[in-house]
C-alpha cells in the first residue's frame, strides 16, 4: 500500500465485516492487519465511528 494513501473507515465497514465476513474468531488476521495498517496511518477513521461502535457494543451486553 502506497504511503501517499489514506483510507476512511465508516462504521458499517466495521459492522459488516465483523457480522458477515471476518468475525474474531474466523478471521483474525483481518483484524490485525487493520489496526497495523491503522497503526501505519494508512487507515484512519472518526471519533463518530468509535463512539457508535462504543455505543453497539454496550446495547449488546
């Protein structure tokens, strides 16, 4: 991934691959290679996306 690109991440991409697609538990790589691409600067998001996803997570306890 070139270093010039940033991708934006909105909450239904963390929704629906979490549901559909890459669950923890099938598809852990997925994950990590987010949060280090993240990490890297090369995917960033909102403070809105943490607080919804925040927000999803409490209504599911």
């Amino acid at each position: 991934m070139s270093s010039s690109h940033k991708f934006v991440i909105d909450t239904n991409v963390f929704i629906e691959a979490y549901t559909r697609y890459y669950s923890f538990g099938i598809a852990p790589s997925f994950w990590n290679a987010l949060i280090q691409h993240a990490e890297n600067g090369h995917v960033i998001s909102i403070d809105r996306v943490k607080q919804q996803l925040n927000r999803l997570h409490k209504e599911d306890e």
